[in-house]
C-alpha cells in the first residue's frame, strides 16, 4: 500500500496525453486527426476510467485504516524559504476523486454521441480531458499555493468550455463574464493565500492548521488582520462555487454544451469552492466572524437561488439556479460546523445533478430534431410538453433526478438534505425555517421543469408567417380546453394566482391570454403533422428517444441516485453504535476539528425530522401540480377540487387582485434573476464606462492640455519676442540691466 501511496502524485496527469496527442496530431497530422476524430473519445475515457480504478482504492483504503498520506518534495529552496509540491491523500480528497471520475466517465461517453456531429469533436475532449486534469490536481495538492495554482488551471478550461461555440456572440460574452467574475474572488483568494504566510510562514496544511492554532490559542496574533485574510481565502470559494454576490456568472454559463454544463455543475468547477472551504475549515471554524460569514452566506445563496428558479424558462438555467441553491445548502452546512453533512451532500447532489443535466441534454437533442439549432426554442420549457410519450427513458431518469432533489426518499439527495435541516434547527431557528421553506420551494420549481416538459400534451407548434420580420416561434397550452375542445394559447405564466376566468362555466388555474394573430399567421390544431408554407407541405417528425450511448450514463446515473445514499446511513452497527460508510470514513477529518462526535442515530428523531422534511417537499410538489398539470379535466369531479375552485370564486375581488399583484412581483423578481444583473450593469459596468470616459476626458482635456498649452505658450511668448529683437548689442544690453535690476528691487529690497 505504501509503494501505491508513493506514486498517487501521477493520478492526476494520467488523463493529461488525450489532449497533447490530439494538439500534437492536429498540428502535425490535421486531415488524418480530423478522420479519425470518434476514436479520441475511447482513449479520454480509457485513461479516466484507470484514475477511477485507483480512486476505488484509495477510497477503501480510507475506509479501512482511516489513514493520510502526503507526499512532497521541494521545488525551490531560497534561504528560509522552500517551496514544496505534493500530493496529499485523506478522506476529502478520495470522495472528490470519486465524484470527478465516476461523473467524468459518464459524460465523456455521453458526449461522443452528443457532440459526433460537432466540428468542435476534438477540441472538445481536449478540453474535457484537461479540466479533469485540472481539477484531479487540484484536489490532491498538498499545500495552498499548489492549489491555486490548478485552481486557475480549472478556472480557464471552465472559461474555454463555457465559450466552446465562441462564434455565438452570447456564448462569448458568458465566458468573458465568468472568467471576470471569477477574477474577483481569485485575486482575493491569492491575497490570503500571502496574508498566511506571512502570519504562518507555511503553506502546507498541517502546519498551517497547528502553527495558526497555536498563535490563536497563545494570542499572538492580530485578529483583525486574520480575519480579513480569512475572508480574501473565502472569497475564492464565493465566486468559483457562485455564492451570493459572485453568483451571476453561473445562469450565464450555460451557453455550453450540455455535457459541459453535467460537469461544471457537478463535480469540477462549482465544486471547487465548496472543497476549498472544507480544506481549510480547520482554519475558518476558530475565526467566528469568518464561520458564521459562510453560514450566512449560504442562508442567502439557497433562497436566492429557489426564488430565482421559479419562473425561468431555459431548462438549463432553472437547473443551474438550482444547483446554485444547492451549494448554499453544502455552505451553510459547513458555516455550521456540519463536515459530514457538507460532503455528504456535494456526493448526492454531484450524481443527482448530473442525472438532471444529461436529462436536460437529451430532451434538447430530442428538441433540436425537430426546431433545428435554436437554444431560445430547444431550451424554452414553455415551448415544450407531452414528451413523456416520445422519450420514456429520459422521462424516467429525469424523474428519478427530480424526486432526489425535492428531498423524497429513499432517493439520495432526502438522507443528506434532512441532515442539513436537522442541524439548522440546532444552530439557528431562523436559519432553519429558511433552510426548510427552500426545501419546498425546490420541490415546486423542480416538478414545475417536469411537469412542463414532459406533462400534457406535446406543446409546440409552428406558425408561419411571409415577410414579418418580428414573427415569432409561439407556444400552445393544451392544459385547458374552451367549449368547443381547441387548444387555448398561454404566453404568460406570469400569472400563477388563483384568479378564475369563467369560459362556460369553466374555471382555469391559468390566466390565459390570447395572442391577437395577424393575417399572416395562422393556430396549427395538430402538432407537427404539416405546416403550409406558401402552399408547400413539409412534413416534421415528433421527438425521439436519444441513442443508447447518451442514456447509458443517465442509466448509471440514476443507479447512483437511488442507492449512493446509502454511503451515508446508519443502516451498519458495530459495537452497539450506528456507523455508517462515510462517519468511519470522515473519522479523521472530524477528530482534526476537534469535533469529537460519534454519529448516532436516534431513529425516532430521525423519521420525526425526516416526515416534517418529507412533508414540506410533497406540498411544494402538489402545489406545483396545481400550477402547472392539467388538473381540472382529471380532478373536476372530486369534492375536494370542487370544494377549492368555490372557495376561490367565493374570494373578495380585492384580495383577488392583491394576490394576483403579489405573484406578478415574485415573477418579475425571479424572471429577472433579481435585478442584480441590472444592479451590477447599472453601478459596475456602466459606472466603470463613465469613470473611464472622465478619466479620459481629464486625461486629454486637463493633463494633454496643461502640457500642449504650456509648449503652445512658450511657441507665441518666442514669436512674439522675436520680432523686438533690431540687431543692437547696445539695446539688448539695455534689456538685460533692466531686467536684473528688476530681479534685485523684487527679491532684495524687503529684506532691508
């Protein structure tokens, strides 16, 4: 074991010649590179697969002697100065390497079918396979100058994969903006980095931890200085992870490929930040200030994120506030001193998440074979439905994704989450009540992805139009039915009150709003049989099931997610206490945060905890079902819905119309991710335009001008001079006493 240990150092360039060889082969053999190009994917895979295998190892080995390994060896040496690499293996960094390589794999074998017709196909796995390098190296690195190093490594193979299609001025302007945002939390990150060793001397975390304890614990140290170092180090964790207020780079980076977007959102970048702070949580957890600032920004982060998923349309951004959301989960978790719930929830989320975005992936390939190329229409969940019938596969494995996020059980994500509401409530009531209200409010905008996409009736119609150059791509709602049985027209889900429209008696859930057509355009009743197109007929084809090797690692995915929770549940007893796989695991971890406890579990608190959890998540799904399923024509005939739809009629107009006024706010809130966009172009980006204009004007104006107007003055003061001059000897010595007499009567005469 100690000779593997010797060489774990090389795990993280094991996937490091796929994107060589393919630089290599492109400048060297192009045309034969760019032919053989489906084979890359088989190497890529290949290689991780082998870290994977060595990962499993590591992972057992921890488990079973609980032991941690550090190997390094000095780069420089300058005086009292050495800088050392490394690479260090524990608990922490075995999970991480877990989570990179399983969901690695299965997006890599995703992605060979995804992006095959793809002229990107190489660049793409080189990418790939050097942001695992990145972020395997980051994981293992042993002192905090290695890791940012690899932490910038993975910040720019995330800025190459957000602007893979760069030709897409939207997908060139969401890598510039997350590569400036992540700027911002790096150059504070580096700044603490310095700011601790200079405190410290040392950047290894061993001695960092026992050298700072002791200065801390001795009192030798300025508190005021530490804790702003503490923050700067916290701060690179608040932008890669997208917490509150570095958040708004992530919704953004969806312009990548769908494959980018399972990674980055699972197990690399957004992770990043997370790990950082469980590194260095032996550091923060003496800081107060600094542990309840992570906590406090998780609060925030997890409510923003719910609120601001709501009434997203792009599928691929409600998931992305989602994850966001989630994240704040994992921080707040950690601002409590909950290690094991923190890590515990990044390793259900990363497989439950992933499961989501390959979902997401293969509904937009579905999509696009029948819109074409369009992220605005492929994307668009209001222009979806029905497509339950069309990819049942997909539908499954979504599902199973969804129903682990909301929190059910026995799924993954219910036996992490529940820990983090339980510990809240012992940590702060405040905080607890928040941290459960966005327990549901992520079990109603979840189903509301579901329910939309794959709920109803398929949804998407085409209109044609001659010559209108503002004619648009239009969605049909079939969740209700006029008297005569046509589909009625929902543009806005604004709406989501509970205001009725009487339409022969009818009542609907919806507002529903008529879109006034011109002549040009005409309602297709009948999705996707034809379209008359100045009197062609084309034929459309309905969505479709995606290839076997895109729902190969949804399949796997969704395994994951029904039984990786099991890592983390007391269902083993040994010597009369309840352990599970990841408390021996963590054991170490938690010893060094001197948090002696034995992870217990009393079973009546638990189900009591876990039907109040439970419970929250299935009132935000049933009244997401209400929103958004088509609820009347199966439910018009129970008393209890009758007995609803009185009590609405029966509801003063006013506070009808206060409700109706209430919602509209929400929307326009989460619709329009909470102004803060518009915050930071208002103040940052258009403040910056201005403070540059200034600055240039005073620059040509005031500095240009006072230097070209003092040579323009010395050019006239010299013309003009030259005239008075007439040749004399005898008048330029008149000139010359003159003006030292001058002189002398100015300067000398006070003084006598």
């Amino acid at each position: 074991m100690e000779y593997t240990y010797q060489y774990s150092w090389i795990i993280p360039f094991i996937p490091l010649p796929v994107p060589m060889l393919i630089g290599a082969g492109l400048i060297l053999f192009p045309t034969a590179t760019k032919n053989l190009r489906r084979m890359w994917a088989f190497p890529s895979v290949l290689l991780l697969s082998i870290v994977m295998i060595f990962s499993a190892y590591f992972f057992t080995q921890q488990i079973n002697k609980n032991s941690v390994y550090q190997y390094v060896w000095s780069w420089t040496i300058n005086n009292d100065f050495s800088l050392e690499f490394g690479c260090l293996v524990d608990p922490l960094t075995s999970i991480m390497s877990i989570l990179i390589t399983t969901v690695g794999i299965m997006v890599l074998i995703y992605s060979d079918n995804y992006m095959s017709h793809d002229q990107g196909y190489l660049r793409f796995f080189a990418y790939m396979s050097f942001s695992n390098t990145s972020m395997l190296g980051l994981v293992t690195s042993s002192n905090l100058i290695q890791i940012y190093i690899f932490w910038e490594l993975v910040g720019m193979c995330s800025y190459l994969l957000i602007g893979f299609w760069f030709t897409r001025p939207s997908a060139a302007n969401a890598c510039q903006k997350a590569f400036v945002t992540n700027r911002v939390g790096d150059f504070g990150l580096l700044l603490g980095i310095l700011g601790f060793y200079w405190i410290t001397g040392s950047l290894e975390f061993r001695d960092l931890f026992e050298i700072f304890n002791n200065l801390v614990y001795n009192n030798e140290v300025n508190f005021l200085f530490v804790t702003l170092c503490a923050f700067l180090l916290f701060a690179g964790a608040v932008a890669k992870s997208a917490q509150f207020p570095l958040h708004v780079w992530l919704p953004d980076a969806m312009e990548g490929p769908t494959p980018i977007s399972a990674l980055i959102h699972a197990a690399t970048m957004v992770a990043a930040g997370v790990f950082l702070v469980a590194r260095l949580l032996p550091l923060f957890i003496v800081i107060p200030f600094i542990i309840n600032l992570i906590a406090l920004i998780g609060i925030i982060t997890l409510l923003l994120g719910a609120t601001l998923a709501l009434a997203q349309k792009d599928i691929k951004r409600s998931l992305a506030y989602s994850t966001m959301s989630q994240l704040g989960y994992m921080m707040l978790a950690l601002g409590m001193g909950s290690y094991r719930a923190a890590l515990f929830h990044l390793i259900t989320h990363a497989y439950s998440k992933a499961l989501l975005f390959l979902g997401s992936g293969s509904i937009i390939h579905s999509m696009e074979a029948i819109v074409g190329y369009s992220p605005d229409k492929s994307q668009n969940m209001v222009l979806m439905g029905g497509l339950r019938k069309h990819v049942p596969i997909t539908k499954t494995a979504f599902l199973l994704g969804t129903l682990s996020l909301c929190g059910i059980p026995p799924l993954a994500c219910f036996w992490s989450k529940d820990e983090i509401l339980s510990d809240s409530w012992l940590y702060s009531p405040i905080f607890a009540i928040i941290a459960c209200s966005t327990a549901g409010l992520t079990a109603f905008y979840m189903f509301r992805i579901y329910l939309l996409v794959f709920e109803g009736h398929l949804n998407v119609y085409f209109q044609t139009y001659s010559g209108k150059k503002n004619s648009s791509f239009y969605s049909m709602s079939l969740w209700g039915k006029d008297k005569e049985g046509q589909k009625i027209i929902k543009t806005n889900f604004r709406l989501l009150d509970l205001l009725t429209i009487k339409n022969n008696e009818r009542t609907y859930f919806l507002n529903t709003y008529r879109i006034d057509s011109n002549e040009n355009v005409r309602s297709m009743v009948q999705p996707f049989i034809s379209i008359t197109r100045f009197g062609t007929k084309n034929t459309f084809s309905y969505p479709h099931e995606s290839d076997n090797t895109m729902l190969f690692p949804m399949l796997v995915l969704a395994l994951f997610t029904l039984f990786i929770g099991a890592v983390g549940t007391p269902f083993f007893n040994q010597e009369g206490m309840d352990v599970d796989i990841l408390s021996k695991l963590l054991t170490s971890s938690i010893n060094l945060l001197h948090q002696n406890r034995n992870h217990s579990v009393d079973w009546y608190e638990f189900i009591t905890n876990a039907i109040f959890s439970v419970s929250i998540a299935y009132f935000g799904i049933l009244i997401s079902s209400f929103l958004y399923k088509p609820v009347y024509s199966s439910l018009q005939n129970f008393n209890l819905f009758n007995s609803f739809v009185t009590f609405v009629k029966s509801v003063p107009n006013k506070i009808k119309i206060l409700g109706s006024k209430i919602i509209n706010v929400i929307y326009d809130w989460s619709y329009n991710r909470g102004y803060i966009d518009v915050f930071y172009e208002i103040s940052l980006t258009k403040g910056i335009r201005r403070l540059a204009e200034l600055t240039h004007f005073f620059d040509r104006r005031v500095i240009d001008g006072i230097t070209n107007g003092i040579g323009i003055g010395g050019f006239f003061v010299g013309e003009g001079i030259k005239y008075l001059g007439g040749g004399r000897i005898s008048s330029y010595l008149l000139v010359y006493v003159s003006y030292v007499l001058i002189f002398l009567l100015t300067f000398y005469y006070p003084f006598y």
